[in-house]
C-alpha cells in the first residue's frame, strides 16, 4: 500500500487562467508557513491572470487575492 501523506502549511495559494480556470485543488499550487513566503512565490511565478491565498487558521478564508497586470 502506498502512504499519500499530504503536509500543508498554513496558507495554500492558488492561480488561474481568466479563460481556462481548473477549479478548486486543480488550481493549487503550494502551500507555506507564512503569508509573505506565499506572497514571494507568486512575485516569482508568472503563467497566470488571478491569485489567492487562503489561510488554513482562519477557516479557510481567503486573505490575499488579486490579478496579475
């Protein structure tokens, strides 16, 4: 059997397309231990229109989000 421990962080950012968006997980890309390493990793990626950032601790709400320009 094989073990598919998943280890999140605290925040969970997503990105996505304006015209191709995946959806939920399909949009996950990582996750970090504190808003400002999600906020670097974003500035470091470019191949999509719209961000968010959801904090595990806070309900899952989401408290980052925006669009690349």
């Amino acid at each position: 059997m094989i073990s598919t421990t998943l280890h999140m962080k605290r925040f969970l950012v997503f990105t996505f397309d304006q015209y191709y968006p995946n959806g939920g997980w399909e949009d996950f890309q990582e996750s970090f231990e504190t808003l400002e390493a999600a906020k670097n990793f974003l500035i470091n990626k470019s191949n999509f229109d719209f961000y968010q950032v959801v904090d595990l601790e806070e309900n899952g709400n989401i408290v980052f989000e925006g669009q690349r320009k």
